[in-house]
C-alpha cells in the first residue's frame, strides 16, 4: 500500500511537470523569447536570495536548493500565462498538456529514482560540531593522563573522580571519568601491583593512596 502511494504521488508530480513544462513553452510563445527571458531572469533574483535567507536561518531545512526554488517560482510566473493561452486553443491546448503529462509520466517510470541525500538541518550540524569538541576535549584530557603523572598525581585523580560521581555527573561526563579511572587502574597495577591487590582486598575504597604510596620508612614507588 505504501509503495502504491509512492507511486501515485511519483505519477502525479510528473504529470504536473508535464503540464507545467507545456505552459511555459505556451507562455514563450505567448510573450515572445525575449519578453520571456527577461521575466525569468527578474523572478529568480528576486526569489533566490530571499530563498536562501529562508534556508539559512531555517533550523529544519525547508528544500534542498534555493536555486531550484527560485527555477521553480520562475518558471511558474511564465507558466501561468501560458495554462491561460492553451486553454484559450480548447480542444488543441488541453491534448497538448495531456501529451507533455504522458511524456513526463513515461519518463519518470522508466528512468530509476535516484536516492535523495538531505542536507542536515542547521540544528543537526550545531549538535555535530558541539559533539566534536566534547570528544576532543576528552580525548585530550585522557591523554594527559597517558600517563606523565606520578602514583600519587593519579591518586589525586582517582580521588577527584569518585567525588564527581558521589555528585551525579551526566552521561557524557560518566563516559569520560570511566576512561580515566581505567587508566588509572592499569597504572595503579602497573606501577605497585602488591599495593595495587591490598587496595583490591580492602574494597577499593575511595582513596588509594593509602595502600599505593609508600608509607613512612619505605623507599618510593615506581612512577
């Protein structure tokens, strides 16, 4: 049923075009080539800059071009007269629109219909560019931590990342603190692996430091 639908609408589009395409080729002929040139060129300056102003400030993009808009209301100024001159013709004016509609509709059911690629909205593409920069700030701020500070910068770390979850971050936020707690977890491993399982035992609590930084009279941790 929905396929049937897209068809009907193809069809009918079509045979507007047709019958459009016949009325301004009547209206060529009606006001004469140059007449006709001049009224097309004076329509689509006025339309295309203001259609492009619409398109621009518009969240939802409302057409794809604004130079087809501003074709389109062109060719539907000159169109008009012509629609008038084929009717005045009677029988002779109404088969020749009749032709250009079944000429369009064959056209269109025999070329194959081309997949449409829309232009995102200029919301879309302010939510695009905001996305980016979240992940390149977290992207750098995960670097950072690849890892030049000591057991005890890390510790600090850790400690910060607990209390901002205590806190209730968001998502995104949650996403980054749970890299940066991963790093800081293959650290904590890495460098004292013995104080790293005593933390593990003890439940993890909230701050490591305890369990990784020598205690007084011991010699340092690796860094």
């Amino acid at each position: 049923m929905i396929l049937l639908s897209a068809v009907i609408r193809r069809v009918g589009l079509a045979a507007i075009l047709g019958v459009g395409t016949a009325g301004v080729l009547a209206g060529v002929m009606l006001l004469g080539p140059a007449a006709a040139s001049i009224l097309l060129v004076a329509v689509f300056a006025l339309v295309w800059p203001l259609a492009a102003v619409v398109r621009h400030v518009a969240d939802e993009a409302p057409y794809g071009s604004a130079a087809l808009v501003a074709a389109t209301a062109a060719g539907a100024v000159l169109c008009l007269p012509g629609l008038v001159r084929l009717l005045a013709w009677g029988a002779l004016g109404v088969t020749t629109a009749l032709f250009f509609a079944l000429l369009f509709v064959l056209i269109d059911l025999l070329v194959p219909e081309r997949e449409v690629v829309r232009r995102p909205s200029r919301k879309q593409r302010r939510l695009q560019r905001l996305t980016e920069t979240q992940l390149a700030d977290d992207e750098r701020l995960i670097e950072s931590l690849q890892c030049p500070l000591s057991i005890e910068e890390l510790c600090g770390v850790w400690s910060d990342t607990a209390t901002q979850l205590a806190q209730g971050a968001g998502i995104r936020d949650r996403q980054a603190v749970a890299e940066v707690r991963r790093i800081c977890l293959d650290e904590f491993e890495r460098r004292n692996p013995s104080g790293f399982q005593r933390w593990l035992d003890a439940g993890a609590p909230a701050n490591p430091g305890h369990y990784l930084l020598p205690m007084p009279g011991e010699g340092p941790s690796a860094n």
